[in-house]
C-alpha cells in the first residue's frame, strides 16, 4: 500500500503537518545559513547571541502587546521543564488545573507529586471537551491551557473572578491565537509549535503579580538552580540565559516573531489559523469517512485539527500512504488511541497545502478503498 503515488498536483509543496516540531520556513533557515560564520559557534555570553535574544524580549512583548511592567522571560528546558518551575517559584500551595488532553495531565501530575505543595484540585472534562470555568477560593493558582495539543481543544483565556495567578500553557496556541494580557499572569510556551522553531526552550510571558509570586517564594523555599525562575528573570533581563542555550532555536524564534510582525502580528495570524480550519474542519465535515473530533465548533482549535475516521478506513494505512510520499507527522497524539488524524495548522503552514493535503487524503482513501 505504501507504494501507492499520490499524483503531484494533490501534493503539498511542504509536506510537514505536524503539531511540534512543526513545519520551520525554509527561508528562516536559509537566513540562518546566511549567518554561518557569525552566529553558531558563538558565545551566548556576548552581544552577537544578546542581541538575538533581546530581539526576541522586544518582538514578543509587540507582538503580545504586553503593558508596561510585563517580562519576557526565558530558559531552557521547554514547556515541561517549566512545569517543574512553576511547582516552586509560582504556585504557593494549592492550584487548580483545568484538565482536558495529555499535556493539561501532565503539569497537574507534576504539582501532584511536589511534596511541598498540596494536591491540586482538577476539573476535567472528556477528552474532545474542554471544562466550564470555575472559581475556587482556595486555589492561590489557575492553570489554564490555551490549545490542548493532544486533542485540538481550545479554551479561551480569561481570568477568573477572584484572587489568584493564571498560569497559562500557552504552546501550541501562542502566536497564532488572539491573548489578552490582562487576562493572566504567566503565559508560557515552546517555540516548536506556533513560532516555527526548534524546541528546548521555554518562554514565559510574565505579569507583575507572577513576579512578585516569584520573589515571595525565591525568600522562602528552596529549588533547584536550574529551575529557579528568580534566577530566569534576572538573566532575561541581561538577554541572557542560566546556561548555554540552542542558538538556533533563539534564531528562528526571533525571525519567526519578526515574520508574524511584519504580517500583521496576531490579529494576521488568527485570521489565518480560521481560513485554515475553514479547509480543514469544512473538509472533514462533508467526507463521508470523517468528522471533527471536537463536536463544538466553539471548541475546535484554529492551530491542531483532529479528525476521526470512520472505522472502515484505518487511519495508520492512511498516514502510512501519506508518509511514504512525503507527507508526514498527522498521526494522532499517541495517548490518545484513537482512528483520527490530527493535523498542524500553525501560521507557516501554507493554506493551498492544507487544500492539496485534504485532496490528497480523499484521493488516498478511495485508492486503499473504504
Ligand atoms: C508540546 C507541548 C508541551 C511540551 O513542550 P516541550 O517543549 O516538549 O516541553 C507542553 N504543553 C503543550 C500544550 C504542548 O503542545
């Protein structure tokens, strides 16, 4: 079956759909080519990597309209590796995590496991869903997450009417969906996903209340050096990082931050990530071997489409097909077990390779038969 050719006018010209790694822009990696004796190679202590990194610090805080008293900071490790940071510089004692997808179980198991903290409390909500927003005097902590990756859940971001940080897993939403500052405290994110980047490096958009959270609990409780967010803030605001960084991935976070500008910021972005669920979701509608995962079309995410298949079709022999022809990474998120494809629709995925993607699945399925 792999053998089958998918005939070249069905095919995308860049056949990466994945949801992290996600497809990086050939031409950010040619302008880093570009710099092949200047850059890589060079120290992070000094003003030829700073500058990246301070072009990151401003075009984030543009690009997410960040108010005056409002960090960028940064450090390496990813999203998971903030996780751990934010079980002790962020959350005092008590949090509350809305638990929708793999990634949302995640931090709330991390915050389980912290023997200085006490259980978390955990909304849920099956997968393909997403919880109704609650408010909890206890919790001194909200973890939110923007875009469930695992599932292509999106739930909005917005504060809740009592005291608490918002501690937001921006990831896979950050830089292709609309965020309002005032609505959280930290909004954290990888830039794999969304940014077009490589990974191992977390971001986190930091309000002044999140910092002062972070002083109080540097006075009282002991972290590790490497997961000390006090320790984060001063070297980001030195354009720094605690140690050596990926410089590659500082590269093409700030080109790809500067590309979304350039565009028209977000509001560019967002408008994209809608034409693309318009194909995408439109698509799944009307095949009669598929459907939208997420039955709310509220819910569905504009930057990762799941899409069922009917159990007539596998959708391994399908992605199999896909992947010997160059098009690859829209298996479903492993956990999750299901007949689905899921599909990356990040702001440099290109809209007419989303339409030959969802031709060349129709085209595949009728030649492996239903
Ligand atoms: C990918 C992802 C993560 C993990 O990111 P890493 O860089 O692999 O640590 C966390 N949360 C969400 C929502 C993600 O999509």
């Amino acid at each position: 079956m792999e053998h089958i050719v998918i005939p070249a006018s069905l095919r995308p010209a860049d056949g990466r759909f994945g949801s992290g790694p996600s497809k990086v822009r050939p031409e950010a990696l040619r302008a880093l080519a570009d710099t092949a004796t200047t850059y890589l190679g060079t120290s992070h202590r000094r003003d030829g990597v700073r500058s990246v990194v301070r072009r990151i610090r401003t075009g984030l805080a543009s690009l997410f309209d960040l108010p005056d008293g409002h960090e960028v900071v940064l450090g390496n490790g990813g999203a998971t590796a903030f996780w751990d940071a934010a079980a002790f510089r962020l959350i005092e004692r008590r949090s509350l995590h809305y638990v929708f997808g793999e990634f949302s179980r995640k931090f709330a198991d991390v915050v389980r496991d912290a023997p200085f903290l006490d259980d978390p409390m955990v909304v849920e909500a099956p997968f393909g869903a997403h919880p109704a927003p609650v408010t909890e005097p206890e919790a001194d902590t909200y973890a939110l997450i923007h875009n469930e990756t695992s599932t292509g859940v999106a739930m909005a971001v917005s504060r809740p009417p009592v005291n608490g940080l918002v501690v937001v897993d921006g990831t896979s939403a950050a830089g292709a969906v609309p965020v309002d500052a005032s609505e959280f405290d930290a909004y954290y994110f990888s830039p794999q996903k969304a940014f077009a980047a490589d990974g191992g490096l977390w971001v986190a958009l930091c309000s002044p209340a999140a910092l002062e959270r972070i002083e109080s609990l540097a006075a009282t409780r002991w972290a590790p050096p490497f997961l000390d967010l006090r320790r984060a803030v001063a070297d980001s605001r030195k354009d720094q990082t605690l140690n050596t960084p990926a410089l590659a991935t500082l590269f093409l976070l700030a080109d790809q931050t500067e590309w979304l500008l350039e565009r028209g910021g977000i509001a560019w972005a967002a408008d994209h990530g809608r034409r693309a669920a318009g194909i995408v979701y439109g698509w799944a509608e009307r095949a009669p071997f598929a459907k939208p995962f997420v039955r709310d079309p509220a819910m569905r995410s504009t930057t990762v489409a799941t899409v069922d298949l009917d159990d007539s079709v596998a959708a391994s022999a399908v992605t199999g097909v896909l992947r010997a022809n160059g098009i690859v990474d829209v298996e479903s998120y492993r956990g999750l077990d299901r007949n689905q494809i899921r599909i990356g629709m990040f702001p440099a995925v290109d809209l007419g390779d989303l339409e030959r993607l969802v031709a060349a699945v129709d085209w595949v399925v009728e030649q492996i038969g239903a």
